[in-house]
C-alpha cells in the first residue's frame, strides 16, 4: 500500500495563489518537494518572502484588481505551457469584526478576494484547464456555513462553496472541481484579521498539516471535504501502514 499522492504532483504545471504565506507557502513547500512545475502567486514583493521560499517562479499579483485571469493567461504562454495541470486558489482575508463594524471598501475587498477572483481566474484559466483535463480546488473554511464574528468572511466562503458545486456537475468528466474546508490553521491570518483565538490557538492544525491533508484530498478528488484533525489523522494512519512513506 502506497500513499496515493506520493507522486500524484511530479511535472504537473500547479499554479497556487496566496503562496507567500500560511497554508499556500507550505503546500508550495511540498509540492515542490514532490516535483511539480509551480507557478507561486502571493500580494507581496518577491523581495518580502521568506528567506526560505523555495526556488519556484513567484509573482506579485493582486487578485482582487480584477485582471489577474488574464494576467495568468500570458504568464502560462511566457512560461511555455500549453496547458493547465492544477490551480489551488488560497489567497483569502478576512475581518473579525461585526457587519455593522465593516466599511464598504472593505466589505468590497474581502469579496473581491475570497469569492470573485477565484471565479473569474477560474473562469479565464478554464480552456488551459480543459486542454491538460486539469482540476481547480477552492479553499473554503469551516466557516461557510456561517460564523459568528466573521459575517462576511462566511458569506464569501459560502459562495465560493455554491460555485464550486455548480462547477464540479457542469465540467464533469472534462475538468475536476473540488473545495476543501480547512479548520482553524496556525498562520497569520488570525491577527490580520484582528482575531485572538487565545488559548484556543494551542489547538489549530499546522501549517503544515492542514497542507499535507489538503494534498491527499486533491489527489482523491472527492468534494467538499473537511480538512481537520481526524483529516490529519487518517493521513498518518495511512502513511504508518504504508511503512512511513
Ligand atoms: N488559517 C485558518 O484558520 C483558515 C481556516 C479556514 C480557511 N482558511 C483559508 O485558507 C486560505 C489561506 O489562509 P492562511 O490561513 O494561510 O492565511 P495567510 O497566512 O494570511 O495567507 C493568505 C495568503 O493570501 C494572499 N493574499 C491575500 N490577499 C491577496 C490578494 N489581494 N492578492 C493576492 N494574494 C493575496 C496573501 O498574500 P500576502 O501575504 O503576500 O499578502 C497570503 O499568501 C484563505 O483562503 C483562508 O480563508 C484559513
């Protein structure tokens, strides 16, 4: 018994957006250990990643301008690609804070962000992904069926979870659709979002974990799926009977 995403990514063209940090740099981190051809999209400057950021092509991009679909288009033709293997889209924000707390510009933005970059990305990136039989994975959260503190973060991760079950009955059979539900994860995102989750924070998936369950869920296709600790559990188990691969 082998663990099946052993070698699932190796000389798959990925692009994975919100990889500068949190769960998108781990799962960056892994795939490239596994071998795949990466294209790595975060906000910041190259010159602000981790000293550590693995050797993959990076770009500074801001996906809730509006043109990153077609931004994405010519990067994949600089890069030679004729076609699109996988798009992970991670990058997200959200506010903790009441709706009535909120303001409009960043109402706008956490929407633009979380729920219609991915949809027009996706929306452009789709004849390179039928090209290869590619697949798009969504990151949802745990939080789209609704999240006291969190009102507009939820309704975005709602959305996308609405779209990405219309998408994954209207390509079957041509492109794979999947949304994951990461669980509170160790990353920034708290703070920037103005959260303190105070002793709770003890009990958050890794980084890595959560990136290392999410593979294995992408390598299975199935959708939605939750990414949590019984997620990373069954992970281990799996790789303990493989004999620790
Ligand atoms: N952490 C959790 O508990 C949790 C739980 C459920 C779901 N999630 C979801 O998981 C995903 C990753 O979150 P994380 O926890 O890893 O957060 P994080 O550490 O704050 O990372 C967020 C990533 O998104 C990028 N990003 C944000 N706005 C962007 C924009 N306008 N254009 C381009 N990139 C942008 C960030 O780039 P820069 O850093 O360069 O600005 C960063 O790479 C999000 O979709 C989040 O909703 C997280």
């Amino acid at each position: 018994m082998t663990a099946p995403n052993r070698d699932k990514f190796s000389q798959k063209r990925v692009i994975v957006t919100g990889a500068s940090s949190g769960i998108g740099l781990a799962l960056v981190r892994q795939l490239d250990t596994q071998g795949a051809d990466l294209m790595a999209i975060g906000r910041r400057a190259a010159s602000e990643l981790p000293p550590d950021f693995p050797q993959i092509g990076y770009q500074s991009l801001d996906v809730s301008a509006g043109d990153t679909g077609p931004q994405l288009v010519e990067l994949i033709a600089a890069r030679g690609w004729d076609g699109l293997d996988l798009i992970i889209h991670i990058a997200g924000i959200g506010h903790c804070r009441p709706v009535a707390d909120e303001d409009a510009a960043s109402i706008a933005g956490t929407v633009a962000t979380n729920c219609l970059a991915p949809i027009t990305i996706t929306h452009a990136l789709a004849p390179h992904l039928a090209r290869a039989s590619g697949a798009v994975v969504f990151v949802g959260s745990a939080a789209h069926k609704g999240a006291s503190g969190f009102p507009v973060y939820a309704a975005t991760k709602g959305a996308l979870a609405g779209f990405a079950r219309a998408l994954r009955s209207e390509w079957r059979g041509r492109i794979g659709v999947q949304i994951l539900h990461p669980g509170p994860t160790q990353t920034a995102m708290h703070d920037r979002a103005g959260h303190d989750p105070g002793r709770l924070r003890a009990l958050f998936l890794s980084a890595d974990d959560a990136a290392a369950a999410m593979l294995r869920q992408i390598a299975a296709g199935r959708s939605p799926q939750k990414t949590g600790h019984g997620a990373v559990l069954r992970m281990r188990a799996v790789r303990m009977l493989a004999g620790g691969r």
